[in-house]
C-alpha cells in the first residue's frame, strides 16, 4: 500500500477494474482540481525518460548513496482523476520504475 491506502498502481494497471478502484479512491480522497505529488525511484540509466513526462522546473532529484537508483517527484496540479492515472501510465512503461 501506498500513501492515503492506495494500492501500488503498478498491481493496478492490469485490470481495467483495478483503474476504476483507483480513481474511485482518487476522487473520495481529493477535490478536483488539485495539486498531486508524484513520486517516483528508477534505475539512474531511466530517469531522463520518467522526466520528460513532467515539466522540468517541476521535478525534484535526489540520487541514492551508490548512485544506482533516483528518486524523482514532481508536485503538479491535476484537473482530473484521469490525469493522474494516464501519468502513471506512462511512467510504468518506464523499466524498472517504482512508485512510493
């Protein structure tokens, strides 16, 4: 489980009711529009690709000790559930991701 008792969206993504759970969860826990924290750990040889689904001014680093893996979170303003879920998306097509 994840922060507010979400699933890991990654167990999500393969069930189309699985995605309407989420969003069902998204939408009792915040009032849209919203501001929405992502935050993410990669492999380092990924994290260009995890940034460029976010605007560059809005994504925060933070590098592990061994440099091995990056944590990247951006804080942005979402007007919809749908928003946030087709991120999400996207960023598990990205190998190796985590979401925290």
């Amino acid at each position: 489980m994840t922060a507010f008792g979400f699933p890991h969206f990654r167990i999500m993504t393969r069930d189309s009711r699985n995605i309407e759970n989420f969003k069902t969860q998204l939408e009792n826990h915040y009032d849209f529009p919203t501001e929405y924290l992502f935050k993410f750990i990669v492999p380092h040889e990924q994290v260009e690709k995890l940034k460029s689904l976010f605007p560059p001014e809005k994504v925060s680093i933070k590098r592990s000790r061994t440099g091995k893996y990056v944590g990247v979170s951006c804080k942005l303003n979402m007007e919809t559930s749908g928003q946030i879920i087709d991120i999400y998306k996207e960023a598990y097509l990205i190998k190796g991701i985590i979401s925290l």
